[in-house]
C-alpha cells in the first residue's frame, strides 16, 4: 500500500483507526496552507461531472504519493479562534473531500463508501478513518457534523462529497477562501441542475428534493416554507424558483444513489 496510512492496534468505534496524515505540529496558519497541489490531482483526475479516476489514480505511486503529501501538509495546519472564517471553512471542505478520497484509493477497486462502513464492529470509514489536526484527530463524521455543520452554511451540504453518485460533484478545484463564496453558490446551483437531484413539476405544484435537503433539514431552515425559501435563490428555472417561494408547493424526495462516483461505472 502506498502512502503514509497507518494501522494502529485499537478499537475506535468498532474498527481500527486508520490515520490520513501522521500527527505533526501545528506549523502553518490556516490561510497559508497550500492548497494547489490538491487542485492540481483534481484537475488531472476529476471530469467535470465530478466523477473521479480512481483507478488510475490509484494505478500511480507518484500521485498517491502527492495526495498523502498534501494530508500531511492540512495536518500541520494551525487554527486559531481568530483565524479568517472563509479561509478555515475551505480548509475544512478540502480536508473531507481529500481524506475521503484517499480513503476510497485505500479500498479500491470498490463500488460504494457504504462497503467500508460496518455499523457494529469492524472499520468504518465515516469514523476511523482520521485527520490528525492540532492534536485532534477528525474523522470524516466530526469533520461534517461537528465542525462544519455549526459554521451555518447550508451550501456546505453541496460541497463535501461522500464519493457517491447521490453527493453532490466533486469540484475539481480546491476551494479557496477568497473565492469561497461564489465557489459554494457555483456548486449548490450545479447540484440543482441535476434532475437526479432535484426535479420541478409545477403543473402538480411539487419539488423532488434530494435527500440530502431531509437529512440536514435543520440547516436550511425550521420550516419546510424556510427550507424551500433558503433553495430557491439555486434553483435552475424561475418556474421552480416561482414555486418554492409560493408557499404552495408539494415536496417529495428522491431516491439516493450510493454507487461510487467512479469514472469507469
């Protein structure tokens, strides 16, 4: 295996910890890490659908090598209270998306994350496999719930990608903080354009929704009238737009694909 994963001896969760980076300390503050060897992998392995190479990927040491380079340099991250917000949240956003493919690299050839995610005993990739950042180590859940999530967000949840066809697409950019904004507006209006994720029907006055929107409600708003009110702004017609500011609408969710977002599908 290539790369700097290390197995250690106990249980966490069920399964054995499965380190990304190894811990280091904190060196460098968060908006001077570097983030252009990530979008350089992205860029040669990432189709602009978001579907990724994983086989090719994996078929290079000298990539994978650059992929662990790149988690060693997010672990010697550091991040203080006063840290510039945007600068922290795209640190963040790199680090599930780079850690969770490197957690797929590490089990392919697969084809879904949910094959690595025991709920009883045995390694699960949503917790054991961990981020060491400033004495902490992150798992992919604690990165997206407990870090994420509280930043308020909600087009975070169009961002981070669990490597299933049901995520939204992997950018093949890294996101960087003085473009964060239009970078999360960019890809949450991405996701809404795909019918597989959103679907209008205004002649029956109904929204399919991705089940991503009924997961997370609470962080597109306490109501489904503030849910859709939050969306609208991203939605691909004004038909739809129209729609869900109407107070009217029907809501139903769509069906979630789990299937791996592999290029060779």
């Amino acid at each position: 295996m290539f790369g700097t994963f290390v197995l250690l001896a106990y249980p966490v969760s069920g399964g054995p910890t499965v380190q990304a980076a190894r811990p280091t300390s904190p060196t460098t503050a968060v908006e001077f890490i570097d983030h252009r060897e990530w979008t350089a992998l992205l860029q040669k392995y990432v189709d602009d659908a978001g579907m990724v190479d994983y086989q090719a990927w994996k078929a290079s040491a000298a990539d994978i090598a650059a992929l662990d380079r790149y988690l060693q340099q997010l672990a010697g991250a550091r991040i203080a209270a006063n840290s510039p917000q945007a600068a922290v949240k795209a640190f963040w956003i790199n680090a599930y998306n780079a850690v969770t493919v490197r957690g797929i690299l590490r089990e392919y050839p697969t084809s879904s994350i949910r094959n690595h995610t025991a709920k009883l005993w045995g390694y699960n990739i949503w917790k054991d496999l961990k981020l060491p950042v400033g004495g902490v180590e992150y798992s992919l859940d604690d990165i997206e719930h407990q870090v994420l999530r509280p930043m308020g967000d909600s087009r975070v949840h169009f961002a981070i990608v669990c490597a299933s066809i049901g995520c939204p697409p992997l950018r093949n950019e890294a996101y960087q903080a003085d473009q964060l904004d239009a970078q999360l507006t960019d890809n949450a209006e991405k996701f809404f354009a795909d019918p597989k994720k959103f679907q209008a029907d205004v002649s029956r006055s109904t929204l399919s929704l991705s089940p991503i929107l009924q997961w997370f409600e609470k962080d597109f708003g306490a109501s489904e009238t503030a849910r859709l009110q939050t969306i609208a702004p991203l939605l691909p017609t004004d038909e739809a737009r129209r729609l869900a500011t109407s107070g009217a609408a029907n809501v139903l969710y769509l069906e979630y694909d789990w299937g791996l977002n592999d290029q060779r599908r």
